[in-house]
C-alpha cells in the first residue's frame, strides 16, 4: 500500500512542481502551445526518474564503494536471512560507505548502503536488523519518493543565493549594484513560488522521513529483528534516536 502512496506523492510533486512554472511564464506573457506544456509536463517526469537512477548509480562513485570479498560473504548472508524472513523477493544491491562514521542508509530503487564501522563493530543480530529496515524503505519506494522531492533544490538554492547578493549589494551601493539588484529581481520573481513550494514540500517531506523509520522500525520488528534493532539504534546514537527506541521497547512489551 505504501508504496502506491509514495507513487501518487511523487505524481503530485511533479505536476504541480511544473504545473507552477507553466503558469508563470504564462503569467509573464509565454505563448506556450498545450502540446508543448505536455511536452515539459512527460519531460520533467523523465527527469525525475532518471534523477533517481542516477543518484543511485553515482552513489558508488563517490561516498560509497563495492564490497570485498570478505565483507560481500557475510553481507550476501545477513541479507538471503532478512529477505526470507521479510518474506521479500526484491533484489537488493549492497554498497558500503567510504566514511567509517557514515550512517546506514539507502538509496533509490534497489540499493542499500552499510557503513564501514558497523561491518566491524555491529553485532549479526544488529547487522540483520538495520538491513531489514532499509530493505523496508526501498520496497515501499521510500527512498526514490525523497530523490523525486529534492528536484527543486537548484531553483531554490538560486532564489536562496540571489536574496543573499542583493542583501549585500544594499551594504555596497553603487550603479552597478542597482542594475544587477533590477536583473535579479524578476528571477526572484519567478523563483519565489518554486521556493514557497520546496519549502512546504519539505515540510511535509521532513514528517513523512520521521513516519517512515517508525514504519519500517516496525516491519523490522515483524520479521523478528525488534531486538537487535533496538541495540543497534542505541549504540549508533541514542540521543538521536530515542524517540524511535521507546517506541520498540513498547512494540516489545517491555514499556507500558
């Protein structure tokens, strides 16, 4: 179910992320023909599945890197026995993380990142654990529904650095400060709305990434991994995740 969720989620941003800039440069006095606007909606979709593929594809390129041979055996292991038990039939790709205080996480459709430290201080039971989560974020899309909501990020970081340029050329006055102050704002103009949309997305993203570690704490929990995600989380940042380990210890029936 989660999955179509996060599907109709994604649908919604990209209509309405494109949607938002049509409208704009109609605004502004475009001629755009309703086969063309079509042509940007399909595109910009196309876009932004191909943005996840290629995060994935990159991730092993630059903050992560393929398994040994030692490391390849016992992760192939741990992740045939949480497959099985999670009663999941997805092929999953194992990257391990360059930075050995790099946190496990995971990446676009099929790809699961274990950091370094963990393959040497994690316990198997620990191991299994953080696997089974992650594998719960990729089999409901978690992961490629966060890829599709960070496309806007560059529209953002231009209004972001264009309100920033302006707010210090004010300091500095001169003529040439106030014709670049005129040029940058109708870009301000037309980036303001992509910015109030990325900023209430990414509210809504920032509840839904909370909402999905409880979910997937709880299909770990499931399979029969509670325990041992529950030592995991205390020993990766208990501070950070104490929300998260309370909320085990009740699934447990070890809090009321």
């Amino acid at each position: 179910m989660w999955r179509w969720i996060n599907v109709v989620l994604g649908s919604i941003y990209i209509f309405f992320s494109v949607g938002l800039q049509i409208v704009l440069l109609v605004v502004c006095g475009g001629r755009l023909s309703n086969a063309f606007r079509w042509e940007l909606l399909v595109g910009w979709a196309g876009v932004c599945l191909g943005k996840i593929w290629l995060a994935e594809n990159l991730y092993r390129l630059m903050p992560g890197r393929l398994p040994v041979l030692a490391e390849e055996e016992r992760l192939e292991t741990a992740m045939r026995e949480v497959s099985v038990r999670a009663g999941s039939t997805l092929r999953v790709r194992i990257l391990i993380g360059k930075e050995p205080e790099q946190r496990d996480g995971s990446v676009g459709y099929h790809t699961i990142v274990v950091p370094s430290a963990a393959l040497q201080w994690a316990s198997e039971g620990e191991l299994r654990a953080f696997l089974a989560h992650e594998l719960g974020h990729i089999r409901d899309g978690d992961r490629a529904l966060r890829e599709v909501f960070h496309m806007t990020q560059p529209a953002t970081t231009g209004f972001r650095l264009g309100r920033g340029l302006i707010r210090r050329l004010f300091r500095f006055w001169s003529p040439g400060a106030m014709v670049l102050t005129l040029f940058l704002l109708p870009l301000g103009f037309l980036l303001l709305p992509s910015f109030l949309w990325e900023r209430s997305f990414g509210l809504l993203l920032t509840g839904l990434r909370r909402w999905d570690d409880f979910r997937q704490d709880a299909f770990a929990f499931r399979a029969g991994y509670g325990e041992g995600l529950r030592a995991w989380l205390e020993r990766s940042g208990l501070g950070e995740h104490a929300g998260r380990i309370r909320r085990l210890e009740r699934m447990a029936g070890v809090r009321g």
